[in-house]
C-alpha cells in the first residue's frame, strides 16, 4: 500500500509562519535584554504558542534564531532557556566589545561628517541630561543612542553589526551595572572624556578612553555574579 504524503505547506502559509517566528524572535529578544526573561529560565514551546497564539513551529524557528545569536541554549533533559554565561564569560564579551567599540570610535574620527557630528553631540547632551534624572531607562535608551551615533559615524557596518550582536547578549547585565548607584554619574565623566578626543579628531586617545569606558563594567563583573549567582 502506498503511503500518503502530507501536502506541502503553501508559499502563503510558509511566509505566514516565517512572519511569526520573526515577531516571536524580536519579541523575546527584547524582553531576554531587557532581563524579563531572567538568565537560566526555561523557555517552554508549548507556553510560548499559547502566549503568541502560534504554533510550535514558528516557535521552534525562533528558539533556534535566538540560539545562534546566542540568547538561547538548549540543554539535555531541560530544553531551550534563556543563556546564563558563566562569569569569565561576561569579562569576555565586555572585553571583546570594548575593543571594538575602541576600533569604531577610531573610525569615526576619520570618518564622521558635519551631520554624524551634530548627532552625536545631541545624544551626548541627552546623556547628560538623563545622568541626573530619575528616568534610568530613559537613560539607557539615550546611551543607546550616543554609542549608536558612534557606530553610524565609523561607517562600517559589519563592525557595528558585531557590536550589537555582542552587546544584545550582554543587555541584562549592562542594566545591571547601569543601574548601580552613582553609575549614571561616573559614565557621563567617561563620555565627556570620550567625546572630547572624538571632536577633537583624536582616534588614539578616543579609542582609549572608549576602551576604558566599557572595561569598567568589566571590573563589576564580580558584583554581577553575587547578584546574578552566575
């Protein structure tokens, strides 16, 4: 007897289902670096349908997107859950992006014009602005923003591409650190050193103050393990 074979899914329902795992992806995206979605939890497909009112596919495609941007793990017996690195590993990317953030700063003194200019000094007013107010996500979103201006000014987009890659995995611990008391304060005294050598055109000491600015959320990486009981 021959077997019958299920139809193919249509163009129609593919692109439907490849839709969903994107919204599904950024979704959980922004809620893993936002530390919604805590280190070590587990992702449940069954739940994570049931809450997109999807099926486990696009939930499966997006798990897997997630595991290669490495936000997402899969262990044996457990299943996906939200990546828990260990301490060294924090350092590292800390490290690793430091310096890259080092080369687009560099960049962007050779590189950035009269409007990358006058971008990046309105966030760097909005940063010091929000330093001393009580919005600490407002300034999270305008640091966002001032690192950004950065990164379009060096005008290499596999180097800012890497970047964000690296710095969406490490978002629940910058939040972390940032939010520490008297960090907002200290951050702005490192950008005013920053943005001074950036205007000044100065790659070398720009890069090295821009190194030294993220080294010290490296440094706080020792608290972050208390609090995070990596």
């Amino acid at each position: 007897m021959s077997q019958i074979s299920s139809p193919e899914p249509s163009a129609k329902e593919t692109g439907r289902s490849r839709t969903q795992a994107e919204r599904i992806t950024a979704e959980m995206e922004a809620e893993i670096v936002r530390g919604d979605l805590a280190p070590g939890q587990k992702l449940d497909e069954v739940a994570i349908a049931q809450r997109y009112n999807a099926s486990r596919t696009p939930v499966r495609e997006a798990l897997r997107a997630l595991a290669v941007s490495g936000l997402v793990t899969h262990e044996p017996r457990v299943g996906a859950i939200v990546a828990r690195p260990t301490v060294s590993n924090v350092v590292e990317l800390f490290e690793l992006v430091g310096e890259l953030e080092g080369v687009a700063i560099r960049l962007a003194c050779e590189r950035m014009t009269e409007f990358h200019r006058a971008r990046i000094e309105a966030a760097y007013q909005a940063c010091r602005r929000q330093a001393t107010s009580d919005a600490a996500e407002a300034y999270l979103s305008a640091n966002d923003a001032f690192h950004c201006a950065i990164h379009d000014a060096a005008d290499n987009r596999a180097l800012k591409s890497e970047i964000g890659q690296i710095n969406r995995r490490l978002g629940p611990y910058r939040r972390f650190i940032t939010f520490l008391p008297g960090r907002r304060e200290s951050a702005e005294r490192e950008h005013e050193i920053l943005a001074e050598a950036l205007f000044a055109e100065d790659g070398a000491r720009a890069s090295a103050a821009m190194r030294d600015h993220v080294k010290v959320l490296a440094e706080d990486s020792l608290l972050l393990a208390r609090s995070l009981q990596l």
